[in-house]
C-alpha cells in the first residue's frame, strides 16, 4: 500500500470515529422520545393543561460551578403555558445494584416539588421506589430541605441502593434550586 492511500485510511478511520463519538454524545445526553411522552403525562396530570412548552434552562459557568447538581438545558426545563411559568422539572437519574434509572421532579412555580416519578427502571429488583406511595415522600419539600435516608424518606427492604440513590440525587438537586433562588436566577 503506498503513503496515499494508507494516509487516507487512517483519515477516513478517523473520520468515522469522530462520527460515533459525536453521536453517542448526542444520544447520550437527549431525553428518549419515548421517555418526553412519559414526562408530558405527568405534566398534563400535574398542572391539569394540554398545551405546554418545555424549554430548557442554560446556566453560565459561574453560577454552575456553585451548584450541587449539574443541571442544563438536557436536564432542567421551564414549563409554560402562553407566556404563565406553570412550574420546572428535571429529569434525573439514579443507580441501583447494576443499572442506571430514570426519573423526574416537577416542581410549581414556587419551586416546591409537586411529583416524582420514575420513568424508566432497568432491574428485576427495586423497583419499588416506583410506587405513588413512597414517592410521594418527596412532595412538597422544598430548595431548604434536606433529606436523610430512613429518616426523613422511608427505606424500601429489596430496594436500599435505588431509593438511597434517588434521595440523594434529589437532595443534591434541592440544594441547587436553594441557591438558584438565593441568587434571584429562578
């Protein structure tokens, strides 16, 4: 094989790699069609309104590096209705024994959860942190509450590492709206 045309191959492996790469970023960090359905439903049945846009929320480099959590515009939205802020949601994940979970906090307009659902779980065991029942612990706390496992949020035999897991995502979530909002950003 002469220089020229090893040159180009190696280019063109290059070129395809990049190619993947971009891609499994991009597909890595968007919300499943699938699961943008899911939310809409809880959406429709939490703020009782068909029509909404879902816009997401950038942060400056700043104002990111004080928060908790990473939240952006892939994982933290406004929801509106006309030009009236009906409430946010993020769109989080949590882990158990060996896989990852999806789930998501809509908050009100005052920036008090008002549900939590998971949306998508990937075990055989667990996945009782789905239930209405003990997900419904985490409503109406608000940015200045801080969540202790088996304290303040019941423990679930069978599901201990997907339901400690969540309660310390959302606690890290919570602790970041607490300083958006003492920083006047939402």
């Amino acid at each position: 094989m002469n220089f020229k045309i090893k040159f180009k191959f190696v280019i063109m492996n290059y070129k395809m790699m990049f190619l993947s790469f971009s891609v499994f970023l991009f597909v890595s960090f968007t919300i499943p069609t699938k699961v943008h359905k899911k939310i809409d439903k809880q959406i429709k049945a939490t703020f009782e309104v068909e029509v909404f846009d879902k816009i997401g929320i950038t942060f400056s480099e700043e104002v990111q590096k004080d928060l908790v959590a990473k939240l952006n515009a892939e994982n933290f939205f406004k929801i509106q209705a006309d030009t009236k802020i009906l409430g946010y949601f993020y769109y989080g994940h949590g882990f158990g024994k060996t896989d990852e979970f999806d789930f998501i906090v809509i908050l009100d307009a005052n920036l008090i959860i008002a549900k939590t659902k998971v949306l998508v779980y990937r075990e055989d065991h667990g996945s009782e942190i789905g239930s209405r029942r003990w997900l419904r612990q985490f409503t109406g706390k608000t940015g200045g509450d801080i969540l202790r496992y088996q304290y303040d949020i019941a423990a679930i035999s069978g599901a201990t590492l997907s339901a400690e897991s969540m309660t310390e995502t959302i606690n890290d979530f919570l602790a970041s709206i607490a300083i958006l909002h003492e920083k006047n950003i939402l």
